[in-house]
C-alpha cells in the first residue's frame, strides 16, 4: 500500500517563454534607463523653475543694491579723475 498521490493522466505541458538574449536583455535595461532619466529631467526642470522664482526673489534686492553701489562708486571715480 503507497500513500503517494496518482499522477494525473491529462497533464497539460508546461509552456516555456521565449528567453530573452543578453543583449535583448541590455536594450530593455538601456530603455528603463532612458524613462528613468527623461523623468527625472522633468522633475529637475520643475525643481530648478521653482528654485529659479525663490532665487530671484532673494537676490533681486541685494543686486540693485550692488547696482547703485557701484553706480556710487563710478561717479566717485569720474569727480576723481576730473580734479587731476
């Protein structure tokens, strides 16, 4: 007397895919790269517009301030170079 199950008679045959070659295997990594890299493009242009909005706010008042500095300074220099 065995205890061990029957084999079944109708079994299906397992199909086997297609296995992909080295290089098949290459091109589909080089293209999850380029997808990975063409969003992360995106998300650093979007980055950079918003990095760009807060830059400019900060640094807009301390370059007319540098503006008109220098603007003091090139006068300064201009009266100098006339009493000589």
């Amino acid at each position: 007397m065995t205890n061990l199950p029957t084999k079944p008679e109708t079994a299906a045959p397992t199909q086997v895919e297609e296995i992909p070659t080295w290089r098949d295997l290459a091109d589909r990594f080089r293209d999850v790269l380029k997808d990975i890299a063409g969003d992360i493009g995106v998300i650093w242009k979007k980055e950079g517009k918003e990095l760009e909005r807060e830059v400019q706010a900060r640094l807009l008042p301390a370059l007319n301030r540098a503006k008109v500095e220098i603007d003091r300074l090139i006068t300064r220099l201009e009266e100098r170079a006339k009493k000589s």
